[in-house]
DNA sequence: CCAAAAGTGTTTCGTATACACCCATGT
DNA sequence: ACATGGGTGTATACGAAACACTTTTGG
C-alpha cells in the first residue's frame, strides 16, 4: 500500500515559545486525538516525509495539521538515527497504524523553531488541536527518544542564541527591555545583571527605542523596543561573538 | 534485489586537512575507480548507508573504504535534501548502477571530518584509492550538490572553530605557536596579529609549552607546544566566546 | 502612601588592538 | 654575513562586572 509517506525519514519539531512570567515553553500533542486514555502519550509534533517533499515543507505542514501554526521560523539542528529509537513497542504500533505503512527503522531529522506564544492561545490550541505548551523544566515523559531532541533542541538553541538575533522571533514586534533581559536569561539559564545588560543593549544600533511606552499599568510604564534587521544584518558583516 | 542499502538515506563527508604552507584542503575521490576519463568526475567520500547502520558508523566504513582513513573526528553539520539534488543524468545513472539499486531521491547526513593531514600521504592516498587533496580555493566542478555541501560545511566549520578546540586535530601532537596561528588564519579567512596572538594563547592554561624545539631548521628554532585536552575540559564550563 | 516594576552612573579590571625590532640557526 | 622565520613589550581604548537608589504609575 502505498501511502505517499517515505518509510525512513521523518522531521520532528521543537516549537519553542516565550512566556513573560513562566520563561521557555514547549509545544506537545497528545498522540491520541480522540481519546482521554491514561497515562495520556505526549509527542513533539513530527511525522512521516512525504516522498520527494523537501524536508521544511514536511515541518511547515506538520505544524499547521497539528497546531495550525504556519509559515514560522525553522533551524534544522540535528538528526537521531539510533535503530532503536523507535523501540518502545506500543508506540511504534501506533505510529504504524497511523502513517498506514510498515514501519523499521526512521531516521529523523530536528528541527527547531521559535514563536511568538501570545499567538497562540492555549485554549485555541487544545481544542483545536490537542496541544500544549509545557514549561522547560516540566516535561513529562514522551514517546520514543522526543525528550532527548528537546534538550539537544534546547542546548543549540542556547549556543545560537548567542550569535543569532532568535529572542526577537520570541517576543512581540515592540517589546521592553525587561522582556529582552527575561528572555536572555531564562534561554541561557542564568542571571544578568539589569544595569549592565540595558547598556550593553543601548549600545546596539539595530535596537531602536521608540517614543511609546505602556498603559495601564500598576507601576513605571516601560519603554518599547523594536528590533531593526536590516540594520543588524548590514552591520554584522565582520562581527564574531555575542549578538545579544 | 536487496543490497542491504538504503534507498533513501546517503553520507557524505567534508574531510578537511591542513597543510602549512597551502592551507585547508579537501579529499575529493574520483567517481571512476578504475578509468582515466575525461574530465574526472570527482565527488565526496559517501554512500547510501546500509540499513539499520548508524549514520556516523556509516560515515566511517566509507572513510574507511575510500581513503583508508579511519577512527577520526566526525561532526554531523548539515542535511542536503532538494528532491532535485541529484539532478545530474549521468551521475545519477552511475549511482543506480554502482549501488545496485534503483534510486530516486536521496536525502544526505552531511559531515565534516578533520585530520592530520601528514598522517595520510598523497600517494598513499592516490595510488590506493584514486583520492587527492585538493586546495580550498581550487575545487572542481563536483557531481550532484557537493560544490555546495562543501561550503557549507567549511562556514560551520568556521562556527564552530570559535567556539571548540577543532585545530589541535588536524596540527600534529607537538605543534608550533606559528602553526596555531597560520592554522587559525586560514580557517577564519583573515590575518592575525602575531604576538596578540602569543599573548592570547599564552594565557590559556591548556595550552602547554614544551621545553623542546624544532631541529635542523635554517633560522631560530621554534617551541613546540601540545594541547591538553583534559585542562581545556574543566577549565571551559561556564564559559562562553572564543576558544582559541 | 504604598506596592511594583522601570530606569539610571561610576569605578575597577581585564582583554583587544596597534605597532617595530632583535634573536637563533643553517648555509 | 646573510637569509629565514621565531620571538618579544608597551601604550591606548573599549567592554565586562560589580554595585544601590530614585522614578513613575495605579490602586
């Protein structure tokens, strides 16, 4: 039977997302549509390559049959290959009953990608979907080896993070220096310090404040940021090191 | 007819040696064993990987079998997958023939591969396996998208070079400061300062120096110097930034 | 007036950069 | 003696790090 599916490739996805007050979330699905079974099997959103589908045309339609995102950043940053990585026997099951083909042995290839959370409700996504977004340090266990794509996800994402400008696929188009600074720090996992990080910000000339502050707020309306990509990639001709 | 490959999965690996007085350069083999065709077709070392193979053992047994190198650095960098990649008529036909199977998209694990480029003699290489060095800036025309697969791998290579202690593993054991900074130089593309550059590396406390020199040279001998691994390991947690 | 987060300046230290000459050896 | 690459020191400037209080708003 021939399904349109290549039987040894897939793509999985990391979706990453950015909380103000819970920091890193990632994006699970439920692998059982319909039902409310426990323990409930949680997945990164992935599948099957179609034949002769290029490898982000098969993630960009992953993410929108699974969570409705489309058309978002996408970094391939690894590929698992183990043989036995889709050992565990109830799941590989699934995945053959679901894709329609035998299924022996998938090699995968990773790919991360960063959205703006505030998009995507958690509500529209559930019902919808059947997906989540999970803090960082709250990850249950996922079928086959999906927990260890997120912490290798997780661990390029850092070493990027420090000579890519990703935090602003992250944040809203204008944003404050303290969502800037929340967000470094909780992708890099440790503290700055708040008067030294505006500095050294203040000093980036493709990051522009703007002449608009917040509302309604309880407390010293914040300033608002946006991030200029034109000028940054005209200035970071000859750069190494630390973007952020 | 099973061959036990593969149909959809290939390697190819960027094996990357330094020479002092030319620089990078790459091991391209010629597609035609045994002919003295005109023009040679050249390409990476690679195949289809067998199934149920892992791809960095994959990569391996194709060194192995190609070059006879063998047991060396392997760092997976990028996946080519352009269902059109394989475009070429006529190499696409010497493929099917010479795997035994029919082909019809292949999607490629690519890796680069670094080495001490003296271990393996030119003839050594050439007369056993029809394989040569060839300087960075003077690569053929290559069959498929291995121009580009090349590329690609020297600018992660450039990436990663920052970050990682990648240059003690094409330098001999006992290199020389000069080595270090030609090595760097030609890695990154620029000039480097040469005692900035003695003052930087002589602060890194993995960096040892010998007490021994070279003999027999027609000017001031120089130190040698050896690279410990172990040091560097502790040493760089919690570090970020520039390497060597 | 209180709570809550925004925003601000100075000093110290280390590292990056720029730059030109003497040294040790073989022939 | 000369050719060849090896090796050295100083001054300047910039960015990293440490550190505590005032400001603006809503309730």
């Amino acid at each position: 039977m021939n399904t349109g599916f290549n039987p040894h490739i897939s793509v999985d996805i990391v979706v990453f997302g950015f909380d103000d007050n819970e920091g890193l979330k990632v994006l699970l699905i439920n692998r059982d549509k319909d039902e409310q079974k426990h323990p409930a099997r949680l997945k990164l959103p992935g599948s099957l390559i179609i034949i002769r589908e290029r490898l982000s045309d098969s993630a960009q339609r992953v993410l929108q049959e699974l969570t409705g995102i489309k058309d978002i950043y996408l970094k391939q940053f690894a590929v698992f290959d183990n043989p036995e990585r889709l050992k565990d026997g109830e799941d590989l099951k699934w995945l053959c009953d679901s894709s329609g083909i035998m299924i022996e042995r998938v090699v995968t290839i990773a790919y991360y990608s960063l959205v703006k959370l505030h998009h995507y409700s958690e509500t529209e996504l559930s019902k919808a979907f059947n997906a989540r977004w999970y803090n960082l340090d709250d990850i249950p266990d996922l079928i086959f080896d999906h927990n260890e794509i997120i912490a290798e996800g997780l661990s390029v994402l850092r070493k990027e993070f420090l000579t890519e400008p990703l935090c602003f696929k992250l944040l809203p188009k204008k944003f404050t220096m303290n969502q800037l600074l929340h967000i470094s720090e909780s992708i890099l996992g440790i503290e700055l310090d708040n008067r030294n990080f505006r500095k050294r910000i203040n000093r980036l000339e493709y990051i522009i404040p703007l002449n608009e502050h917040q509302k309604g707020v309880a407390h010293k309306p914040a300033r608002y940021y946006i991030f200029d990509s034109r000028k940054f990639e005209f200035i970071k001709r000859g750069h190494t090191g630390f973007i952020i």
